[in-house]
C-alpha cells in the first residue's frame, strides 16, 4: 500500500496510473452509449476515499473508462 502514496518527487501522471490499479473500469462492460460519451468527454464521475494515500487531492473516476481526475486536471493512465 505503501508505493500508492504519492511521494514529492512523484508527477501527477504517476500518481494517477498508480491510482487507475485500485479503480477497476468498466469498459468492456458499457453500452456503446457510454464509450462514445467517454470519447466526448462527457465522464460519468465516481469517488472513493482515497484520504489515506492522497491527502489534500481531490480524486474521482470515470465508471466507464480508464480516466482519472486528480484536482480538476483530468489523466489518462
């Protein structure tokens, strides 16, 4: 658990690939619908508590896609 905490020299880019192993997306699982609303840009935002490993960062995840949102930037891991 320990190599998930974001560390000073660690970017956000790493932070949030580390982060994208905790949050299984659903991809193969969405209607078309969702893929295509993914490729928009129009995510389908969820949050875990992630406090314990990411304090003072505000994390969500796309239910539908591999994309993370790590205070407002959005990254694809």
């Amino acid at each position: 658990m320990t190599a998930l905490i974001q560390s000073a020299t660690q970017t956000n880019q790493e932070f949030a690939t580390s982060l994208a192993k905790l949050w299984p997306h659903r991809e193969h699982e969405a209607p078309s619908l969702s893929g295509v609303l993914c490729w928009l840009g129009l995510h389908w935002w969820r949050s875990l508590n992630t406090n314990a490993i990411a304090q003072q960062k505000h994390v969500r995840f796309c239910f539908w896609c591999s994309v993370l949102k790590i205070d407002g930037h959005i990254y694809t891991p």
